[in-house]
C-alpha cells in the first residue's frame, strides 16, 4: 500500500489522479491533498479519502475537515505540505511557476516525484537536478508526452538514441491562418479537439506555448540537447511522442487521449496493471496524421528552441511572461496572437544570466511578468 500525496487536487490531473487511486484500493491510499483556492472541493475530497494532512492558500475551516486531519494554510501551504508529509509517491498537479518550492520540499524525502507539473522544471531544471542528486528522490513525468518518451527510452541506451520527437495535437487552429487567428474568441481557444484539460493549459495548447514549454522540459528530465529534440503536429492524439534511435527504429507510445494512464504508470512504475482507461483499437478507418511544426507559423516553438539553446534565466522568463499573458487574455485585455507578442517582448528585453538560485529564478519570473504589463497591462 503507497500513500500518495496529491499537490493540487481540485484541477484536472488532481481530480484524475483520485480516479486512478480510486480504481485500486489495494494499492493506495490518500496521505495528503492540496489545493489553491478550491476549498469547497478540497472539503469534499478531504471527507471521503479522510487523509491525515491537507493544505489550501485559502483559509480553512477545520469543523469542515475530518477529525484528526491537520491543515495547513496559507501562501506557502502546499511547500509547508510537502516538507511535512514523507509521502510514497508525491504527485504534483499545481499548476505555473508556483510549483517550483513544493518540488523542492518533496525531493527532501528522496522518495518518488510524479510530476505533471513542467513549468517547474522549466524554470528551475538546474535547482531540481542538484537536489535529485543530493537526496536520491526519483522523478517521474506524468506529461502523456514525457511519459511516452520516458518509456520508449527503456528500449534502448542512451548512446542509442538519435533523436527526442514531441508530438503535439496542434490543438483548436492548427488548420487556421494567421489573419485568421487575429480574430479567434475565447470561446474557440478553450475548445481543444481532442483533450479535456485545465483552462490555462488549454489556452498554452492553442498558442502552442504548452509544447514550447514541452521542449524544455525534455530536455531537463532527459538532458537531451536542442538539436536532438523535434516537434511534430499529430491531429489524432493518438501518438503521444516517439523516441528514433540510431539505427532508424522509432518507439512510439500509443493510447487513447486519457491522462489517467500516464498517471497510472507513474503510480506503478515499474509495473503495468489493470486499468480505467478504455483500451485503444486501431483500424484502418483512423489514419494517423504528422506535420512539421514550421517555427515561423508556430512561433512559441521558436521562442521555446531561442530559450533553451540560450538557458540562464531565459526559460523562465518565457514561461513568466506567458503566465501574466495568459492572465490578461482571460482577462480580455489583450487578443489573442498578442500572447505571443508578449513573449518575445519579454524575451528580446531581459537579459539574459545564471539560473543560479531560487531568488534570481524568483527576481526573473517577476521581471518577465513587469515587462508583459508594462506594454501590455494598464
């Protein structure tokens, strides 16, 4: 029996997670739950898993808890959650950059990480590499693209492998043009084909700023270059990434679009068990499509390749100003292709220097922020 912490409970990787636990009794059990502000959702779960901590931004009203479940509360509830809790499997579903001090305070434990979580390693991949290594936690992705890399991988060595190859849905206009995209509504950015996810990911999926960030973080679970990482657009969903090895065999990871399995083999690695998921059935009346990501139509893969060849701050500050961007676009303050006009903004006026400590991480997710709403902001 694993008792598995869960940072950030009420979004969808959260409350898919509860699914996955929930479809194996004999094998899980609920140590901890956080969540941001969702409280009214966070008392629900708390009252039918009963775990022994929980933790929210939000105050908390401990009548609404059950007996004996410490909380705790608070901006950095979910770090003070993760420190405190020596949990067998943390999975972190936080959303953003905030999820950085909690990865941190879980890798103290040297126990499993299962991460879905990419801004974190996007921003601070040096931090969390040299903690990795000092406490002996293990980190696995829950991602379904770097959960289909991570387990091609395991068909060859490293020496082996050619080359890292993303694919990516294209999401809601991969088809459109860019006059076109001039004129997309809210509405039409959050209908993605093919996944059911969070609002802000939803948007990145869109934008494509969700597979720039995806670039990144290949390249800091895996510590695969640039030029050995590549995109393809794959409508379908189907393919969930593919790694080519050296003598042209490519290992592709196959399922239907359901971020229970990924997390699942996260929970159970090394092992494979009984799922919720329905199985994939392949015919021929689903033909499997892959295009060229070109970066000059896609610019946030551009952006992402500019960032992670020039490393430093530079990371975070693209995802930085993405996050504030994304704020502002919900907010209905900027149009859409603006997202990516406040990226590269940020980018071509910060410069760039060391990811060296939490604080110039901290000082640079701010200055990404300043720049995005000193063109962009009121």
């Amino acid at each position: 029996m694993k008792q598995v912490l869960l940072l950030g409970c009420t979004g969808s990787i959260g409350t898919q997670t509860l699914d996955v636990v929930k479809a194996h009794p004999d094998r899980f059990s609920v140590l901890g739950l956080s969540c941001r502000n969702d409280v009214e959702t966070l008392y629900r779960q708390a009252n039918e898993w009963r775990p022994r901590y929980v933790a929210a931004q939000a105050p908390l009203d401990p009548n609404r808890l059950p007996k004996g479940t410490a909380a705790f509360s608070g901006p950095d509830a979910a770090e003070r959650l993760a420190a405190e809790a020596d949990a067998d499997v943390t999975v972190l579903a936080i959303s953003g950059y905030a999820a950085l001090k909690p990865l941190l305070a879980a890798i103290r434990h040297g126990k499993r990480i299962a991460i879905a979580n990419k801004e974190s390693l996007v921003c601070g991949g040096a931090l969390v590499d040299a903690a990795l290594k000092s406490y002996g936690a293990e980190l696995l992705p829950i991602d379904s693209e770097q959960s289909a890399i991570f387990q091609a991988l395991q068909n060859g060595t490293r020496d082996e492998v050619k080359r890292l190859i993303l694919t990516a849905s294209g999401g809601p206009f991969f088809r459109k043009s860019r006059e076109e995209l001039k004129t997309v509504s809210l509405a039409d950015a959050l209908n993605h084909p093919t996944w059911k996810m969070g609002r802000k990911i939803t948007l990145d999926s869109a934008t494509l700023m969700n597979k720039g960030l995806e670039i990144i973080e290949a390249s800091r679970l895996f510590h695969f270059g640039a030029d050995r990482i590549s995109v393809l657009i794959h409508p379908q969903s189907i393919v969930h990434s593919m790694v080519e090895y050296r003598d042209g065999t490519i290992m592709a990871n196959l399922s239907k679009p359901d971020m229970r399995l990924p997390i699942q083999y996260a929970l159970t690695y090394p092992e494979r068990t009984e799922s919720p998921c329905e199985p994939l059935k392949l015919d021929l009346n689903h033909p499997l499509e892959f295009y060229p990501a070109d970066p000059d139509r896609f610019r946030a893969i551009r952006m992402a390749y500019d960032a992670l060849r020039a490393d430093g701050i530079l990371p975070t500050v693209f995802n930085g100003a993405n996050e504030r961007a994304a704020e502002l676009y919900f907010a209905g303050r900027i149009a859409f292709c603006e997202i990516e006009d406040a990226v590269e903004l940020a980018l071509n006026t910060i410069e760039n220097r060391p990811a060296d400590s939490i604080e110039a991480i901290a000082e640079a997710d701010a200055a990404a922020r300043r720049a995005v709403d000193a063109h962009y902001g009121e």
